[in-house]
C-alpha cells in the first residue's frame, strides 16, 4: 500500500494507460455529504486515439478496466472519454450535476 492520494493514482494510470493529448480529472467530493479531503467523488476528461473506433460503453469499460482496484476505493466516477478528433470538433466537458443531500 502507498501513501499516493487516489487522484494521484488515477492521473497515474490514464498517463501510463492512455498516453492522451489531454487529461483532467476533478475531485469532486467536496460537492457531496463526505468527509473534508475526502476522495470519493471524481469527474476523469481524457482524450486519446486509443478511443478511435471504440463506442462509448467500450470506452468506459476499458477506463475502469485500467483502474482496477482503484476503483474500489472510490464512490463515483463521471467519465468524458474522447479520441482527439471528436475533442478538436467539440471540446465542451459535461457539468455535473448537483448532489441531492439528504435531510
């Protein structure tokens, strides 16, 4: 086990996994009910050829395929995966939606 936030670990792997052109990933936790600095919550951008011919259920599966057990160390993971001429054509990112909390 390594003292590596799990962005960390994250941004890690898509670098490794990926070699994209871009990248961004958001910790979006403190938007939701958890703990200060938690890390639960997270928004991943990535663009890569790799995702050239691949439909966005393939996309996705290959992402978490790559986290593996990362993964199971975190509650959600919101994922924008394009291949570099559908980033040139549209760059625009999804927003994420506000967190219902309960009362």
């Amino acid at each position: 086990m390594t003292n590596e936030s799990i962005a960390f670990t994250i941004n890690k792997i898509i670098e490794e996994s990926y070699n994209p052109s871009y990248v961004e990933l958001v910790n979006e936790s403190f938007m939701h009910n958890v703990p200060k600095d938690s890390e639960s919550h997270f928004k991943l951008v990535v663009v890569s050829d790799i995702f050239k011919n691949m439909t966005l259920v393939q996309r996705h599966k290959h992402i978490y395929l790559s986290l593996k057990t990362t993964m199971n160390n975190i509650h959600a993971l919101s994922i924008n995966a394009f291949d570099i001429d559908e980033f040139k054509l549209n760059p625009t990112k999804s927003e994420s939606p506000d967190c219902i909390r309960k009362k």
